[in-house]
C-alpha cells in the first residue's frame, strides 16, 4: 500500500485535526487513469451568481467557456468582463421586466 507524504486535497482546512486520512489513503490507492490530468473543456455552474462570477474570473484566464444554470445577476450579462460565460436563464433585469 501506498503512503502518501503530500497531500492529495488542499484546503483552508489543512491542519491535522481536519485531515481525512482515510480519502487521502483512498486516493492513493487509485488507478493511474484516474491520476492522470485532463484538459477542462468547459464548467458547468455553480449556482449562485456571486461564486460563478468568481469563478469566471479565474476560468476566463485560460479561456475555459462556463454555463451558469441558475446564476441570474445582470453583471454577468457584460460581455466585455465575462466573455467565457453563458446562461441558460434570463438575468435578474429581464425577468424584472417580464414583470
């Protein structure tokens, strides 16, 4: 059995009572396909439209398109800011107007 020296998972939570020893030792234990890096052809989420501009933010440095679901704020609507996302739902103002 593989022993893992460095962690697998990083987190704001690495400190040894917070460490999951047992997913870490799971991890280890993976197949190799499974370790292996895979180019991110896109990213679905996440649901509120404070994380996905967030998230754009960081995915739009390496021209990662992103599909928010659910996340309506109009900010995201700025194509000049947010170029790699797109949404499945009307922004906050067209659905004011609807109203």
């Amino acid at each position: 059995v593989p022993i893992i020296t460095k962690p697998v998972v990083k987190s704001s939570l690495f400190h040894p009572p917070f460490l999951f020893t047992p997913t870490l030792n799971a991890s280890a234990n993976c197949p190799r396909t499974f370790k292996k890096a895979k180019n991110i052809v896109g990213v679905i989420g996440p649901a509120s439209s404070t994380v996905t501009i967030q998230v754009q933010n960081l995915l739009q440095l390496f021209n990662i398109p992103q599909v928010g679901y659910s996340a309506t704020s109009r900010d995201l609507s700025i194509k000049s800011y947010y170029k790699y996302f797109l949404r499945v739902v009307p922004s906050d103002l067209l659905q004011a107007r609807v109203m």
